[in-house]
C-alpha cells in the first residue's frame, strides 16, 4: 500500500493527530515515515520569546536573544521591521518539535522514523520535499478553516492539496 509517508508538523494540535494518523498508518503497511517541520524564515524575538517552549531554550541561545534584547531596548521595529530571533532559537525549536513528533510516532507504533527539519515557505518545501522522498502519502493536520476563511487565507494544507502529486490526508 503505502511505502513511504510524509507527515508534517507544526506543534498544533492537529499536527499532533496528523503524526498519530501517520504513524499509524505506517505500521500497518511497514511504511518509512518521514516527520517534516517547515521553520519559518524569520521569527521575531517577541515571536519566540512567548513560544511556550523559550524557557526550555538552552541557556547560551537565551543569552543570545537577551543580548539582541537588551541591544534595541524599548524597540518594538528596527528601521527594517521587528527585531529578528538569533537562528539558533529558530533551529532549537524546529528541533525540539520534530523530537516531540517523533517522540510521538513511536509512542504510536511506528519504529521506521526519520526527520527533517527545513525553512521557508511551508507549502512549497511539503511538496518539494514529498517529492525528493517519493512520498505516496502526505499526512497534513488541517487548521479547521470554513469555507469563506480558506478561500480569503489560503492554507498550507488548501495549497499542498492542490500541487501535490500524490495523495494527501488532511486530520483534524
């Protein structure tokens, strides 16, 4: 049936029934499932400051922020826009959230587990990175948008869907 099975993540909720869907799935058909986290280019530092997982930032990328902090105190916008989070916070959380999922995927049965952690625009790397794994299935944790909002927002999942060459399953 299914060979190889990509499963994204975002920390939502619904990521997390996605990657239990997935990991399922997987070890009925003896599948490779590959967990995929798509970290946006720029986080802010007020972004990763009220992530509920800064305080398990290891203690030098905390300094590192609190330096880029301290340095434009009382800024809320540099000449350029907010003040950009240090890419370490930015890998750290990437990171910690594929672990979760993982984590998560073998609590669920799935023994055949691998990760990738990318950046950029979520949508386009899915479907890139479906493709780089011959994927046959994409397991996608939907964001519940009704009708109206899916057509003004356009979703990551909405445009995996539509490009994709393969089958995708949305979870709620």
């Amino acid at each position: 049936m299914f060979k190889q099975i990509l499963v994204t993540t975002d920390g939502s909720a619904n990521a997390r029934r996605a990657t239990e869907t997935a990991a399922k799935l997987a070890a009925i058909c003896g599948a490779q499932l590959r967990i995929l986290h798509v970290a946006p280019a720029f986080l802010s530092l007020d972004e990763v400051e009220t992530a509920p997982m800064y305080g398990d930032l290891p203690k030098d990328v905390r300094d590192e922020m609190k330096k880029m902090h301290d340095t434009v105190a009382g800024l809320e916008f540099t000449a350029f826009g907010p003040v950009p989070a240090p890419q370490s916070a930015i890998d750290f959380i990437g990171s910690s959230l594929l672990e979760e999922a993982e984590s998560n995927a073998k609590a669920h049965g799935c023994s055949n587990v691998s990760t990738v952690l990318a950046y950029g625009k979520a949508a386009e790397r899915i479907i890139e990175e479906a493709e780089h794994a011959k994927a046959d299935l994409i397991v996608l944790g939907s964001r519940g948008l009704g009708e109206v909002g899916g057509l003004v927002l356009g979703s990551v999942s909405h445009k995996v869907i539509q490009h994709a060459t393969c089958p995708c399953l949305t979870v709620k």
